[in-house]
C-alpha cells in the first residue's frame, strides 16, 4: 500500500485541469449494455473505479477498448461495446470493490429481461441501502428477488412497462437510484414519470448520452424526468462533464495554502452552492472569461484567490444544487483554520466524519455531535502520521497537511486513487511538497 508524505506551507501556485467526473462516467459506461452498437466515451478519467467498471462490464460481454482523441492527446476515448449472449450476473467480488456497480442493474434488466447483480454490501461513509433502486424498478414491472447475497431481477414477458416512479427517501433522492431507473425507463414499452428525481449533474449527463442513443427524455436536472420507452437505443459518442468535486477539492487546497491557482475545464455552472460557501469564507473564485458569450459555464477557467484571513461558516449538505455531501470534508478542512467557529451539518450521508478524528490527530479542534460538526479554527495545523479511510476523508487529509506546518504522512491513499487522478503529480507541479511512497519503505526508515 501507498502512502504521502507531504511538507506543508507551500501556497500552491499554477494551473490545473479538471479531468472527466468520475461519478458521472460510471453509469455512462454502465449505459453501454442498453445497445449492441459501440459507445464512444471521452475524456474519461484514469482511476480506479473506472478500471473496476471496466472489469465488470467485461464479465458482463461488454469490451472496452482505447481509441486516439485528436480533442485530447494525452487520453484515450474508450470504446464499449456489448455481445448480449452473455453473462448476466455481476458477481460479489467484483461488485464489493465498488458500490457503483449497481448502476449496471437497470441497464441489464431493461435490454436482456432479467439480471443478477450482488447485492452491495456497507461501505465506510454509511449504511447505503438500494431500496429505493429495488422499488423504483417494481415500479417498472420487474420482479425482484434475493438469493444468497444476490438481486435477482426479471422483466415479465421480457420488457419493463413504463409507469409513475417516486424515487424520494428519507435522505432525499437518490442519484444512482434515479439514473438506474432513467436507463431503464428508455427501453421501457410506454412512458415512466420519475418524480423526486435526482437533480445532480451527473444525472443531466447521462440523459445527455442516453439522448444521443435514440432515448426520449425530458425534464433531467429537475424533480420530474418523463422517459418515453424506445424499442431499441443505439451506439454515440459522447464527452464526460469535468468533474466539479475534483474542481472543488483544488479550490479548497488553493484556498488552504493562501495560493493562486488557475482551474481550467472548470464546471462552475454545477458549483455555484460551493463557490458561494467559498466566497462567504473569504476565497475568490473569479471567473476568467465572462460566462455569458459563448463561454460553457460547465467548461470555464478560474482563478482561485484568497486575499486576506478566512471566515467562519454555518453549512448544510443537501442534494443538488445544494452544498454537496463529497466536499463536505474537504471544507472542514479548510476551516480548521477559519477565525472562529464554523458549523457543518451532514444531511446525506450522516456518519460521513472518518476525516475528524484523523484531522484532530492534526491540532484541528472538531466537537461532533450527531450528524453536525462544529469547527473552533485554530492558527495552524501542524503535521502528523494519519490513515486515509474513504475517498473524499482523504482528499480532506491531503488539503490539511498542506495548509500544515511540518511533515504529514497519509497511510492508505488508495482510497484517494479511487475519484483523483494522479493528484500527488498535479500537486506538485504547483509547487506542493508531495511524495508517493510505499508503507513498507516508510517502516524500513522508522
Ligand atoms: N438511499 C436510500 N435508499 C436507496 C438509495 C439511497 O435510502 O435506495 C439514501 C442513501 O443512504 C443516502 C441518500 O439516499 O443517505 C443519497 O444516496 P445516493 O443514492 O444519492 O448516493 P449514490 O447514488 O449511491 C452518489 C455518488 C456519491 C455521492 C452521492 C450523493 C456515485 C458513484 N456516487 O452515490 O459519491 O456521495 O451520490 O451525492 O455517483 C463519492 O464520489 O465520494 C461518493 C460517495
């Protein structure tokens, strides 16, 4: 297992580019078994999860390949395309190394009639039911079934039937939930109102593709999605949204170190909660272009400032286009150092605080009570051994040790390797003290 060492204090200075969203192209990619034709992806990002997916949809008869993007030299397109004769059962060891993969459940259910797929164990930041998944495709007309850790799941007559579909919990809605049932629904016979939909931008990006293959959706970003069922979608070629939790994690780490970063690819139409928090807390996030005139506002440049001494903030995490949950950590750590006391509550996933021992284990004085943390801001954070434990707690270690003064050593990145490419090598190419190291030289040398 890897490790970072990092020698706080360096403001970070430079340019960086937001890579394809992670969470969006896991049900991208999952969206290839709704069709035999190919499915052109690009800008997809080099990690973990995606490499996991891809594993999975192979053992599912779909094939990736990698393609030259004259758009993007340095990244390939990936090409997926699926022979239906095969496999249906997305099996337990390859569904426990990635929640995700459930997103594969409506796709196979809706293009081959019936599904197996593993039933999702526990995960670090929370207990993450599928229920609402469950339900939402009953809704559909499948029958559902359990079977030795397993979902098994068959469409009577071999189609879904498009129908009214509340897809809204105790927590809000579900984003994985709704795009499993939106996938679903376009090769549904009829039309499926998803009310309580997830409006995040993923979801957006997937009825975009989904659009692209022959679908007919309305209404995605909003609460209600109305799909009209097609008989058969085909193959597209589609470019990924830039990640906007990646975007923010590099706003807070700019903000953290007092630097002067330029985010470019930047999705700032999907982050205006966090650069409105940001901007509250003192940070500027300034736009380089005007965003009216031709400017994507999901593709922008900024630059990230932060002038004088940080604010303390009251937050909430929320669904879209609330604050979102998967920065709710990275901003704690930057208010560590925030001049009094700021307040984060976790409505989403309300356990989701693996990162505040670890951070306390940093001089950061944290008081949690139930699901809120309150934040007392202290001068400095200083240095210390800590553990990685979920992929976002990480990122938050990563911005604290280096706002910190002296050497942090952060066990098990790869939870980090999980949603952030590369983010050791693009850290240091603005000027951050960072080093990718094995667990066992670190011992060697205690
Ligand atoms: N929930 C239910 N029943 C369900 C599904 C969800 O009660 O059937 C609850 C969850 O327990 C949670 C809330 O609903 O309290 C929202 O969960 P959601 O289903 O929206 O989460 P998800 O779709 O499984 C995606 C992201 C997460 C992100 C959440 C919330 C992907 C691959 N994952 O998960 O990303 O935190 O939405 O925005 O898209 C991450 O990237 O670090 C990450 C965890």
């Amino acid at each position: 297992m890897d490790a970072f060492v990092i020698n706080g204090g360096r403001p970070l200075r430079g340019r960086v580019r937001i890579n394809g969203s992670k969470n969006a192209a896991l049900p991208l990619m999952a969206s290839a078994l709704l069709t035999d034709d190919p499915i052109t992806l690009r800008d997809v990002p080099d990690l973990a999860d995606i490499r996991n997916m891809t594993r999975l949809l192979a053992e599912l008869g779909c094939e990736t390949a990698e393609l030259d993007d004259p758009g993007l030299p340095d990244r390939p397109a990936l090409e997926l395309r699926t022979r239906h004769e095969i496999e249906s059962h997305a099996r337990y060891d390859l569904v426990r190394t990635m929640r995700a993969s459930i997103c594969v459940l409506g796709p196979l259910l809706a293009r081959r009639g019936s599904a197996r797929v593993s039933m999702p164990g526990g995960c670090a930041i929370g207990p993450r039911p599928v229920d609402l998944h469950l339900k939402g495709l009953e809704a559909l007309g499948a029958r559902i079934t359990l079977d030795g850790g397993d979902i098994i799941a068959t469409a009577p007559g071999g189609r879904l039937t498009g129908a009214p579909v509340f897809m809204g919990g105790a927590f809000g809605s579900t984003v994985l939930g709704t795009a499993n049932i939106m996938s679903a629904a376009s090769l549904a016979r009829g039309t499926t109102i998803i009310e309580a939909a997830a409006c995040e931008p993923e979801i957006v990006d997937l009825a975009c593709l989904l659009g692209k293959m022959g679908a007919h959706i309305e209404g995605a970003g909003s609460p209600r999605i109305i799909v009209h069922g097609v008989e058969r979608l085909t193959g597209a070629d589609h470019t990924i949204i830039p990640d906007r939790i990646e975007a923010g994690t590099y706003m807070c780490a700019a903000a953290a170190t007092q630097g002067d970063i330029t985010i470019t690819n930047c999705p700032l139409d999907a982050l205006m909660a966090v650069t409105t928090t940001l901007h509250a807390i003192g940070v500027v996030v300034e736009p380089l272009e005007p965003l009216q005139g031709g400017i994507d506002p999901m593709r922008a440049a900024a630059r990230i400032t932060c002038p004088g001494p940080l604010t303390p903030v009251e937050i909430t995490t929320q669904p879209h286009p609330g604050y979102p949950t998967d920065l709710q950590a990275q901003l704690m750590a930057l208010l560590c150092r925030a001049g009094g006391i700021s307040v984060i509550t976790e409505k989403i996933f309300p356990d989701r605080f693996l990162h505040v021992p670890e951070l306390a284990r940093m001089g950061a004085q944290l008081y949690r009570r139930g699901s809120t943390v309150i934040v007392h801001g202290v001068d400095s954070l200083s240095g210390a051994p800590v553990m990685a434990s979920d992929l976002r707690a990480s990122a938050s270690l990563v911005i604290a040790a280096l706002a910190a003064t002296g050497t942090t050593t952060i066990n098990r990145v790869y939870h980090l390797d999980r949603g952030y490419e590369r983010m050791e090598h693009r850290l240091a190419a603005m000027g951050a003290s960072i080093e990718r190291v094995a667990e066992e030289e670190l011992a060697a040398t205690a």
